[in-house]
C-alpha cells in the first residue's frame, strides 16, 4: 500500500510544481506588492480562463499532497 501511494504522491507532486510554474506572477516587485494587495481587495483583479483553472487545480493538488503525505506517514509506521 506505501508503494502505491509513493507513486501516487510523486505524479502529485510534479504535477503541483508544474501548474505553480505555469501561473503568472502576480506583482511586479515591491510597488506590486505595495498596489497589487489593494486591487485584489477591491475585486478589480478577477482571475479568469485558464489562471481560475489553475489556481483551482493548484488547490485540490495541494490538498491531494497533503492527504497522501499523512496518509503515507500512517503505511510506514
């Protein structure tokens, strides 16, 4: 059962790093930083298409990692 989710846990895992990789950035150094929380706060920056897509699929495999982390922490004791 460790076996399976080792695989498991590693297609996961290069999965996650790639969508991370292919999300834009969302600042542009400190003066993004400084005025881009403020857009965000106000609703003026709504991801749409493909960045919804990936922050949400980054989401449910961040969350996926989690779960076979523990779960593969549990198999190996």
């Amino acid at each position: 059962m460790a076996s399976i989710i080792t695989i498991i846990l590693i297609i996961v895992s290069i999965t996650l790093i790639s969508l991370v990789l292919m999300q834009p950035g969302r600042s542009a150094g400190l003066s993004g930083s400084i005025s881009g929380g403020a857009e965000q706060l106000m609703g003026k920056q709504k991801a749409r298409g493909v960045e919804s897509f990936l922050a949400k699929a980054t989401v449910v495999l961040a969350v996926l990692f989690f779960i076979g982390t523990i779960l593969l922490a549990y198999f190996l004791q």
